[in-house]
C-alpha cells in the first residue's frame, strides 16, 4: 500500500523515516495568501490498522502529548483520520537525536563534552518530570510512565534544545494493558522491573535516563547485547561497571550519580527525574556546570550528522518540486501557441465541413492541371531552341578511404582512432563515501552481499552510488533497502528498530 499524497490538511512531501509502528513524512501546510508551514507527519503503518490494539497505542500518544505543554516535550499539532489512515502532524525540527552524539569520538577537551552530555540531560529530565506529574481532571496524578526513553527518542534541535518524543508506549496508573503478557521498551534502556514485567512508576525513567547519561559520557553502550535475551540478563545480574572505571575522564561525582541512578532496586534510585536533574547539576557545578542550550548548539550544528540530515531533507524537498514541474509540464496546455483559447465547432460548422473539403479538392485539383500543361509547353519550347547535345553527369566525389583493419573488423569490435584524433579522457572516479548505521537489537550487516561486521558501523567507507543494504538479527531476522552513498560525504545515518 503506497502513501496517499495527503493526509488531511498535510500534503505528503516526501518520506524520511519508519519506525516500530509508524512512517515518518516530511509534509506541508498551506494557506491563505501565500502561508506555508513545514511539518512533520507520523502516520500509523497500513498493515496495523486493522489491528484495535495498535490503532489504540496510536491514539493515546496523541490524546496524551496534547495534555503535555512543556518545552522539552515536542507537541502535537493534530491528530487526524483520513479513510482508514490515522496520523498525528507534529512540529519540524532541525537537529539530530541524542545518539548521534553518542557515536562521536571523545574529544581533547573531555569535560566540555561532559558538560554538553550533562546539559541534554538535564533538559530531557525537565520534559519527563512534566509528563509524570500529569493530572487529570480532579487534579489527581495519572501516575505517567513513558517507558520508552532511549538515545533515539531524545531529540536534540539545532538551537540546543532538547525534545522528549514518542510517547507510543506510553502508559498511566489503571490503563488497561494492550497486548497481555507484552514487554514494551526498547531492550537494553528498561529498567529491571520492566524486564521483568512488575508494575511500573516514574523511577522506571529516571533508570532509563541513568543509562542515557552513561552513555553520553562514556561514548560506550551499556547494555547493548547481541540479543534481547541477553540484554535483559546483563540488566537484572551482570555487574553494572562504574562511569569513571570506563573513562577516568568522568568525574567521580557524576559517577556516583549515574550510578545512583542505575540502582537495580526502584527505591534506591533518584525518587523523581528532577532529583536526579538537581543532583546532575551539582556534580557539574566544579567544572563550570552544565551546557546551557547556545554550548548544546555548538556541539550539535558541528556534527557531519546534521549535515547529512539536512542534505537529506532538502533532497526529499527537491524531489517533491521536482515532481510538481513534471506534473505541471505534462499537463494537456489550454491555449494555442498564439494564446487565443481553443473554440469548438458547432453543429451548423460540422454539417459543413464536408462541402469545404470537396471544393479545396477540386481547387487543388484544377491548379494541378494548369501546372502539368504549362510544364508541357515549356519543354517542347526547350527542345526546339537548344542544340543537341550530350552531356556526361557528374560522377559523385568518392568515399573516404577505409583503414584496412577497420575493413576488416567484424560488426561491433573496437576500431583505432587515427593518431590526429585522440581518445577523450576518462572521467575522474568519484571519490568514495561514508556510512554509519546501528540497530536495536544488534545486527550485522551486508552490504551488496559482503559483511561489514555487526553494529554499529560509524562512518565506513563504501564506494559512491547505490548499494543493497542487508541486516540480519541473530534469531534469523532480515531487512533489505537501497541506500546510496554520496561522493566524498557520509550519507544520511540509518538506526534500525525492530
């Protein structure tokens, strides 16, 4: 099933992303004299429509983010119904999630990295603490959860503010479960009670969190395993290493926060995401304290990843206009080459046409005859006033000489350029590109059949163009898609959810 070119009042630009249970549009809002507003459209996946359960998930999210109005929460603008497709339209933003931040390699000046790590943080604990003490109409808490904080659902925009997303999965106090028996979250950023299926409060997040920031500051994954299964043993048994063990660079205070955060118990963690954003802040006070939104920015408009994510949005909207003046140029034209509109015959002029054919029949015909005997009395003049005499034609100028070998050559074999006309030079190869892919779970990955190895991949070299891309689960599991590989740059990152 394709998409349909709108959806509502949105019209479907181009496609930029497909997540578990949605495809992500780049669309636009026109109106009145001219107005025109770039959005984004999350439309729930056609072979999940006809299941209650998900149509339902769909809904919540966006029946409970428009309750949501915090800054580090991206909105809703509208949730709608087109026939059977269900999407919500939300806010463009222009930057990179947090996990690209994540891939990049540690810098010189370690503790301004941490601070920018700290910052995003800190911002993402705002926007949580908001949504958990959600209320409902009496004014009692709804006991929020998101349930789904991860790297990839922390988006940081171009401004340095950071924007909490996808509330899809997430839940209140007495909300009927959808599916029974089913473990929601993404693997390795579930807190142990959520592993294990136990009920749930906000300390599950602030969990979450804790491994988010392990992870900004360490550059390494914490519990990113090869499998589900085995991500959820390291999360309920493995021992959990300590921040500053990984890198020495971290702050023994932000350590102890982090691993505060991380306590497998509920109850000795961080009570809410506030106290954990109050003890963050403190840990970072010696060393100048967190980035504030202008240093988030700097670190994030210097990211190739913004880069290719901009070039890549700008492609789709080129494409989109692209396809516009094609459609506008194959359209059937309205008015002749001299402008005038085209008239139609009436019934009187069709009744007629056959006469004005038979007389510009017989015209042509009588000017025909007159030709054919003026022709004749002009030859008979000519033969009696000229002499008799013979004329040779003029033989045509002959062939250009053919090389003996090219005589010789059978149909379609190469033939030697004389020395006078040189062979045009070979274009330049393109330059090779660059690609950076991960996945939840772990995947490895093909490309044009040959393995890259298992994610993730930052930034391989791969020759410029367009490539079969393979990725394949260790329970078998596969996705193919074309990816190409921009001459000399790294092409749009790609991160897999299963």
């Amino acid at each position: 099933m394709t998409a349909p070119a709108r959806l509502g009042r949105y019209e479907l630009v181009g496609h930029l992303a497909t997540g578990g249970m949605a495809e992500i549009y780049l669309a636009r809002l026109a109106g009145e004299a001219g107005f025109e507003k770039t959005v984004v459209v999350k439309r729930l996946l056609p072979e999940l429509v006809a299941s209650p359960a998900f149509v339902a998930m769909f809904l919540d999210e966006g029946k409970l983010v428009a309750r949501l109005d915090h800054p580090n929460i991206c909105e809703v603008y509208e949730l709608g119904r087109e026939g059977a497709e269900y999407y919500l339209a939300m806010p463009f933003l222009d930057g990179i999630a947090s996990h690209e931040l994540i891939a990049r390699p540690r810098e010189p000046d370690r503790i301004a990295q941490l601070r920018v790590a700290a910052g995003v943080v800190v911002q993402a604990c705002a926007g949580l603490h908001h949504a958990h003490e959600l209320r409902d109409a009496d004014g009692a808490p709804v006991g929020l959860v998101h349930r789904d904080v991860s790297p990839s659902n922390l988006f940081v925009t171009s401004a340095g503010v950071v924007k909490v997303l996808d509330f899809g999965i997430a839940k209140v106090r007495g909300a009927a479960e959808t599916e029974a028996g089913t473990v929601k979250g993404k693997s390795q950023y579930m807190a142990p009670e959520q592993v294990l299926g136990d009920p749930l409060d906000r300390r599950a997040d602030v969990f979450a969190l804790g491994i988010v920031l392990y992870e900004l500051c360490t550059h390494q994954r914490l519990f990113k395993r090869p499998s589900d299964y085995l991500a959820a043993r390291a999360i309920l048994e493995e021992p959990i290493p300590r921040a500053d063990a990984v890198d020495p660079a971290v702050p023994a205070a932000l350590a102890d926060v982090i691993a505060k955060a991380l306590a497998r118990e509920p109850s000795g963690r961080y009570a809410t995401a506030r106290e954990l954003a109050d003890a963050v802040n403190a840990a970072l006070a010696p060393h100048g304290g967190v980035a504030i939104p202008a240093e988030i920015a700097a670190a994030v408009i210097s990211t190739d990843e913004l880069s290719a994510m901009r070039t890549r949005q700008a492609r789709v909207i080129d494409d989109a206009r692209l396809r516009e003046r094609t459609q506008a140029d194959a359209a059937p034209t309205k008015r002749m080459r001299s402008g005038r509109e085209p008239t139609t015959l009436s019934d009187r002029d069709r009744r007629l046409v056959p006469v004005w054919i038979a007389l510009a029949v017989l015209v042509l015909a009588a000017g025909v005859l007159l030709f054919v005997r003026a022709r004749g009395a002009d030859r008979v003049v000519a033969a009696d006033a000229a002499p008799q005499v013979a004329i040779a034609a003029t033989p045509p100028p002959p062939p250009p000489p053919v090389p003996s070998d090219a005589a010789a050559a059978p149909l379609g074999a190469e033939i030697e350029m004389p020395p006078d006309r040189p062979r045009p030079p070979k274009p330049a190869p393109k330059p090779p590109g660059q690609l950076s892919i991960d996945s939840t779970p772990f995947a490895t990955i093909f490309v044009d059949g040959v393995s890259l190895g298992v994610t993730p991949i930052v930034k391989r070299s791969l020759p410029a163009g367009r490539h079969k891309l393979r990725a394949v689960l260790k329970d078998g599991r596969s996705r193919e898609q074309s990816i190409d590989i921009p001459p000399g740059k790294l092409a749009t990152p790609i991160q897999l959810s299963w």
